[in-house]
C-alpha cells in the first residue's frame, strides 16, 4: 500500500508531466526526493492510475501530456451569443481534469482572463450543455456551481427550477469585438492542465451568404464522420468504458492527431449531427452507444465490461474480498463509532456470510484490523466524527450487503453470461458509487451540512436501487444450470 506522502507527491507528478514517462523515471524522481523503498503494488498503482495511459510496453503519458496544446472546438449557441454569455459545461471534456468543476476553469484570450459572471439562466438552456455528465449526474454539477453554495438542493432530491444561477463567462464585449455570429465557433487548447487554464481563439466565418457551406464547415463535417468512425472503434474494443468521460478520454488518445488538430470538432455538435450513436440508459447511469440498441453488459472486448475491473487495486487477492484498502479503515473508523471495545464486530458486518474466508484468512484480517484500530483509535474523536459516522454507518451497511451479494455470485456455478444482465450492471455500479461516497466521508475534511445531506440522499436512493435489483440476482445464486 503507498503511504499517504509517496501519494500525495506522486499526484503532483501525474498533474505537471507533459512528456513520456517510464516506471523506472518516476521512480528516480521520488528517490530525490529522499523515498528509499517502494510498496510491492507500486507498477500495478500506476498502470491503473486514472491520470495515466500506457502508450508502449514501458512507456506512459498523463492527462496532462495527452490534452495540453490539443485542439478542441465549442459552438456558441444562439442564446448564449444573444446574452454574450459562454456555458463551459461539459464542452471541455476529456481534455479537462475531470474532478475539476466548470467554474473552476480560467479561460484566456490574447492574454487575458476572461471574466467570469453569475447570471440566472432557464434550465433548459443550461441542461444543454451538461448532458455529457448523464443524465443522473447534470443535477449535481449545476447544483455544486459556486454561485449556489448558499443553496441546499438535497433537500429537494435535486429538484432543479425552471431559472437557476450559473458562473458563465462574460463575453458581450468579445463577441462585438469579433462580430461573432451563430455558425461561428471558438478553438480551444489546454495550457496548464494542473490549473485548469485555457486559451479560445475565434474562428469566424463571416459569410456574406446563410446558406453557403465554407471550408471551414467542410472540414468540421469531415471531422464529425472522422470521430464516429473512432467512436464506433473504441466502443467495440472497450465496450462501455466506466464513465462517458473515460470513453471519450480512450478515443482522443488513440486518434490524437487525427482529432485534435487545428480543424477540429466539438462532440457537443457531433452528437446533434448523429443518428448512429448517442447517449443511452446503462443501469443507473448513461454511456455513449449505438441508437436504438441496449448497451449490453458482455461482449467481445473482454468479458464482463463492468465486473472484471472489481476486483482491481484491491485486496482480492489476499482475501477473496473485492475491497480496496482505505474500506477497512472506513469499517474501523464504523467500530470507534459505535463505541466498540474491541475489533471483533468488524469482520462479520464486513461480509454477513464468513464462510467466503478460509481459516488463515479470516485470523490474518482479524489481526490486521485489530493492529490497524490501535493505530486509529490514538488519535480518534467521537464528538468530531458524529455527524460524518452517522451517515458512514448507513453507507456501510449498504456496501456490506452489496459485497456480500457480490461474493456469492462470485461462487455461483451460474455463468455470468446468464445472469440478469441489468441487475448485474446496476449492482457493479452501485458498488463503485458506495465506495466513493465512503471515500469522501472518510477523506475529505470539514464536511458542510449541505454535502452530508447530499451523502445521506445518496445512500437512500442506493439503497432503493439495490432492493430494486436484489430479488432477481439473489434468485441466481440459489440454482445451477
């Protein structure tokens, strides 16, 4: 396991390296920094790194290599250029850092910062420019914008009005300046990835006839079929990658040059110009697919799409349990919680059913947890974690009965192939959400009201979805075929 400082500076590397990078040159990096040993699981840390894309057998690049100084294209609306306003949205994705919000981006023309300004805008014009983040997630980014920390849509279940506050860039003066008119578009590039820093240059067309097609245009066209082609590739290789933003990351990495020159597209156009792919229902989520067709839970780019990364960066394999490491802290964190005298209790609200551990397992997790709550418990504090443990205990009864219904599919003879597909998608994500949530509980410090009853909310609609979902999967578990 990589110890909290390594982390924290091998982070800083993967947000500032532009260029190729080996194992063995990050490894040098942190040995002048004073670091003599390295954890067993450090390669494997890397290679599944969100940040990171292998591009040879010993060679990588980061997000950060990948995006800055590619091209990508964002076409003002008829409203937005009406109201000299700019919606960054989701039009910046993959090239973005995507744990960065839209408001947190600085824009740049010739040298100077764009301003930013808080308007009142319809939802519907806004929700245009965040369907990339799915349907289940747009809510949430609209409602997590600085212009509405004061507001605490949770209490709503993110029930949005019809006219909301937005940080949008103030572009009247540029847009004048330009003479800038529907039809023409804005270039982007990255600058500075870590701080999310961006140039637009202006592409205007000036026609002196509405209905003539310009160079321009043509070569747009030309890039939409040029990226459905690539898209096409890259879901039939990958299947429905783990998010949209991943899909998209893994097609402009694979086509960088074809993609990201100075002619470039805009997805954002390219899927109001499809008929072939679009955004499809996935579980509980949405991922790019092929219209008119399920986006199905197997295929032929590797088996289970959704459950062979579960068991990923976890301790699968010394436990037989599909849980990363920071969890048993969660689970110990649970224990101080509920005032437990000892560490005894962990393991059976861990897994219900702990038949899933031989002998040697179930005593070596018994002693790793009682050696680790010591550690823990030095340094814990009830009355500062009430609030947080509240609704970390409600998470983690969920994520128990998630991974102990996990774990018996897991044993089942039944093959994957002929489980419901559906519920098994829809769990797979519900356990990738559960984790998350418990992550940021555990993690992130100083939690407002407003983000714990956003956690709280959360936890309730993972809990509806998972009995929604449980009847059918635990019907598979209790027959062969």
């Amino acid at each position: 396991m990589i110890e909290e400082r390594m982390e924290l500076d091998v982070e800083l590397f993967l947000r500032q390296r532009v260029a190729t990078f080996t194992i063995r040159t990050l490894r040098q990096h942190l040995e002048k920094q004073g670091y003599t040993s390295f954890p067993d699981n450090f390669d494997s840390y890397i290679d599944s790194h969100p940040n990171v894309f292998k591009v040879s057998k010993k060679q990588y690049l980061t997000r950060a290599g990948c995006f800055t100084g590619r091209f990508f294209a964002i076409k003002p609306t008829q409203y937005e250029i009406e109201n000299g306003i700019l919606i960054p949205g989701d039009r910046c994705m993959p090239f973005i850092d995507q744990e960065m919000l839209p408001d947190e981006l600085t824009f740049f023309v010739d040298n100077k910062a764009v301003r930013k300004i808080v308007g009142e805008f319809p939802l519907t014009e806004l929700l245009k420019h965040y369907n990339l983040y799915g349907e289940e997630y747009s809510a949430q980014y609209l409602a997590m914008d600085s212009s509405n920390a004061d507001k605490n849509f949770a209490e709503t279940d993110f029930m949005l009005p019809s006219v909301m506050k937005l940080t949008v860039l103030d572009m009247k003066a540029l847009y004048k300046k330009w003479k800038f008119a529907y039809g023409d578009w804005l270039r982007v590039y990255v600058v500075d990835w870590d701080d999310g820093m961006l140039v637009m240059e202006p592409r205007c067309e000036h026609k002196t006839n509405r209905f003539e097609e310009t160079a321009a245009e043509q070569e747009r066209a030309e890039w939409n079929k040029t990226f459905e082609k690539a898209l096409e590739e890259s879901l039939r290789t990958y299947g429905p990658c783990g998010s949209i933003e991943e899909q998209l990351a893994c097609v402009f990495v694979d086509n960088m040059y074809t993609l990201t020159g100075p002619e470039c597209g805009s997805v954002e156009e390219y899927l109001e110009w499809s008929d072939k792919i679009g955004l499809i229902e996935y579980g509980v989520e949405s991922r790019l697919w092929f219209v008119g067709e399920e986006v199905p839970a197997t295929g032929k780019w590797g088996g289970e799409p959704e459950m062979q990364n579960i068991t990923e960066g976890t301790l699968y394999d010394t436990f037989n349990l599909p849980i990363p490491e920071f969890m048993l802290e969660a689970y110990i964190r649970d224990s101080l919680y509920l005032k437990e005298k000892d560490s005894a209790g962990i393991l059976p609200r861990i897994v219900n059913d702990c038949g899933f551990l031989n002998k040697w397992q179930e005593g070596f997790l018994l002693l790793r947890l009682h050696r680790q709550r010591e550690q823990i418990s030095k340094k814990y504090n009830w009355f500062a974690d009430y609030e947080v443990g509240e609704v970390r205990h409600k998470a983690l009864e969920l994520y128990s009965k998630i991974l102990t219904l996990i774990c018996r599919l897991d044993r089942c003879t039944v093959p994957v192939q002929r489980m419901p597909q559906h519920e098994l998608i829809v769990l797979s994500q519900l356990f990738g959400h559960t984790a998350k949530l418990i992550s940021g509980l555990l993690f992130q410090k100083n939690l407002s009201d407003k983000e714990l009853d956003s956690s709280r909310l959360s936890v309730e609609g993972m809990e509806f979805s998972f009995e929604d979902i449980k009847p059918a999967l635990e019907a598979v578990t209790k027959r062969d075929f």
